[in-house]
C-alpha cells in the first residue's frame, strides 16, 4: 500500500471515522491496527525500527497522521521526512477529535500490530539475564509505567500472560512513552510461560505479600525471572506453585500493598544493583 | 459544633452545595476543610485519630456523610458507630453527586485540615531515621503513591515542599489509600527545610539525573534525608547546591526518566535493604 499524501478537512471524511473507531479496543483488534501518538513515542519507535533488536516482535508503521498546527517545536519535520510514510493532514480542531490527549503534539502514527504472542525459542538466546513475568495486569498505565521502569533497569524481556488488558493499547504506549517499541515484550498464558523458563534453566521468583521472605535476602543475579501478579488479585495458585521461590517486599506501616509498578521496580532495581556488584 | 443526624434527600439543599463546592481546591482551601473519602481511606485515618503518634499534624473530623444504599459491606455500622460524628443521610442518586468516584462506597468524611506547615522542632526527636523531601511535586496521584511507599518502608517523615498540588486533596487522599493521616507530612519551602536538615546533621542526598553516582553506592543508613524534584523540572538549583550529595538511578535503556513516585521507592527501599543488614 503506497497512497498519496492527503489534506482532510472534513469531520465526516471516512478516514477520520476510521481513526476515531481505533479508540475503541475491538477495533484496534479488529483492524489489528495500533495508534501511536507524540512526538517522543514515535521518534522511540523509530529508532526500534531503525536498529532492529531480533527480539523485539515486528510492528510496521502505515500513516501518520499529522497537524502542523499543533506542532510544538521545530523538528517535527525532520522526523516526518525520515519516517517517510504516506501522510494524512488535518487542520487542528479535525486532528483533537481523533487524538487520544488533551493537547495533541500533531503527529499520530498509525501501524500494524505485530505477532506478539510468546513461543519458547524466544529464550534460546538467553544467559545470565533478567526477565520480567507480569500476570493478569489490569490497568494500561501499570503496564507502560513497568515497561519504562524495566528497560531502565536493564530487563531484557517482558511477557505479559494473561492480561486484562490490550497490551498495544495507547494508554500503554504513553504511559511507557514509547518503550513498548524498544523492549521484547510478549504475551502468553502463565503456565506456558513459566514450564517454558524453567525449561530453560531460569530461576523464577515470583513475588507476594503471602510469605515473608525479603527480595533483598536472596540472589538475583544470574538467569532469573521475576513474576508479579495483578493489582487487584495477585498472583494464581498457578503461578505461585509452579515458581521456584517466593518472595516479598516488607511493609512496615498501616499500607498493606504497594503499587504494582512500583513494587516491580523496587525488585527489577535491587537485581540491577546485585549485577552491578558482580562486575 | 455538634448537629443532630439528618436525612437530606433534595439536590438543592444547601450542605448539597457545600459538598459538591469542596470538589475545587479553592473551596477546600477557603473553607479550611478535607474531603475523605471510603470505608479503608476513613479507616486508615480514624486509627491514626485513635493512636496518636505526635508528629501527626493533628487533623479534626467533623461531619460523616453516609449513603447506605451505595454500601458494598457489612463493616459499615461499625465504623460509623465508632466514629461517633454528626451524620449527613442521603440517597444514593445524592450522593453519587457529591462523590469523587465512579462508584461510591457511601462513605464520605469532612474534617479540619491541621496546620501542617514545618518548624524545625519537628526534627528534635529524630535519631538514624530517614526522612522524605519531595520537592514541586505537580501530581497528586503521584504525591499519594509516595507517601503509601514511603510508610511501607518505614519512612518517618515526608516533608513536601514548594508543591504545584495540595496536599489535603481527594486525590491524594485516594491515592495514598488514607496513608496521608497516618505518616507524618509537612509542608515548606527547599531553603527552609534543607538547612533544617542540615543544622540538625542530616545527611542531606538528592536524586537527579544529571550525576552518574549510583544510589546503591551510597550509605543510605543513619540519619539521612532523601530529596526529590519535581516530575518536569527536577531539582530545583537550590536544592543542588544545599545538598550534601547528589545521587542518581541508572537507566540502561532509552528511557530517559523513571516516574518519581517509583524513583522515590526504589532508593528508600534501597535504604530500608541497608538498614536490615545493621540489625
């Protein structure tokens, strides 16, 4: 598909109403289609396009959608040449109907939802590295928030199992500012998942508040990964029987459950700083 | 003041008003009043009520407002009974309209916000004690998200200052799950505070990006006071300079920033993991 580049002006125009759909999940499902807004997502997902990590499940920008008059800065353009997709342009109040924010930057990116779905050679590749198992996860800010927080702290895989939520959700894509593009992140049942990694050799540490076990007591280094579960409910009996060890986080107040993406940042970082010891 | 219980079932009475007034911070602010608001939130600030610890600013309760038909439990009564405050009966349809949430649980409580502000007497008690700085912080859900970790790892104090979000809001309330009454929390301005610290031989260490000096690598026991900027401009220069250390998170990814509230519980949950290996 190679089309021209467009200038719409009209609310009623087809495309608008293609795009507005996708802010409804079971269209963006249905199209298989994701909506990438901003100028820091984009340029992110860019340069996951640009430096290929064979790990990283294959998304495909389409179109980008863009209004200049909402351009916030100057290198907007720049990013725009270098994406070189077909373009559809919209005048300002046309392009606020189809964003997802309040004050859109001018620029959306419309692509194909890549085959995400977990298989176990994903693993073949893997030493002494550090996974990340997030279950049942309900909330699409959560998600993006561990994405972010995870990359930062060198986690080389994310596997979502089943999830409550769309993982190519937008919500998902802005609260990880576009970090979705740039880490390994995919999506099984957490049976599958876990048989899988122990298969693999991995030690999996699966994190709750139902035993008393600080994170901090035990070894994170080496080919571990760390599974978490739902913020409302947890892990599963599933999940807690199949890991290998359970761990906690102490809480020493009133509080009775940190934050689900705080919680893994305070694990993913405490293995971080254990790697860093053994260097 | 202590009103008899009343039915109120019309939209136009005027405590209707005064409620749904306390939605804008201006009114809470002028009348002087908190919004507090669920059965686990009153909870939580009923035992701080009950057990006082004195560093608490001391905050009144004053009216209960209740809607028995948005109950979700049992426990309810009991609560009510043992609070033992004037109580505002509505319908449901009432009090959905005074609520900040999608789904009531028909508990709503107004109370006097304390003074709040700091003096550095408050520091007086303190021995090896960590204390929280969270400077310009803009969001209350974050604010709140903080202070729910902070207690959980044993944090004694969060000093809050030159905020851009107040901190008796709903939000934090909400977010902090009712924490915000039973740590202690005050507010003030960086240059205040710092040297406070500072006079009373507070280590004084503030997180920035700007440094490569990993938290981990710091003694982070004793008697030490973390400081954190704001979510879009960080530190403020001043802070910078009054600091004893500048400390940072490494980030190995493309991400360029952690969310604060999971910067904050990863260094003070680093510091909670120091301190149990001097027990």
């Amino acid at each position: 598909m190679h089309e021209p580049n467009q200038k719409i002006t009209s609310f009623s125009n087809p495309k608008v109403k293609y795009l507005v759909s996708l802010k409804e999940r079971k269209n963006r499902e249905k199209e298989g289609r994701f909506f990438l807004e901003g100028y820091r997502e984009i340029t992110r997902a860019k340069q996951s396009w640009d430096h290929r990590n064979p790990l990283i499940p294959r998304s495909y920008p389409e179109i980008l959608c863009i209004s200049p008059e909402c351009f916030l800065g100057s290198n907007e353009w720049e990013l725009i040449k270098a994406l070189n997709l077909p373009i559809w342009e919209f005048p300002k109040a046309v392009f606020e109907k189809i964003s997802h924010r309040d004050r859109p930057d001018g620029l959306i990116l419309i692509g194909k939802i890549p085959d995400y779905n977990f298989h176990p050679n994903i693993l073949d590749s893997f030493q002494d590295e550090i996974v990340l198992v997030i279950e049942g996860v309900e909330k699409p800010g959560n998600l993006g928030t561990i994405l972010r927080t995870a990359e930062g702290a060198g986690v080389k895989l994310v596997i979502v199992t089943d999830p409550r939520t769309d993982i190519y959700s937008p919500n998902v894509m802005r609260s990880s500012t576009g970090i979705l593009f740039t880490i390994p992140v995919y999506l099984g049942s957490t049976e599958e998942v876990l048989n899988a990694l122990i298969k693999n050799k991995f030690k999996t540490l699966a994190l709750t508040p139902e035993v008393n076990n600080p994170y901090y007591n035990t070894d994170l280094t080496g080919k571990i990964a760390i599974i978490f579960g739902s913020e409302q409910y947890g892990l599963s009996d599933k999940a807690k029987e199949i890991s290998s060890d359970l761990l906690s986080i102490p809480m020493l107040g009133e509080a009775d459950s940190l934050n689900l993406a705080l919680s893994t940042g305070i694990v993913i970082y405490e293995s971080l700083r254990q790697r860093s010891l053994n260097k």
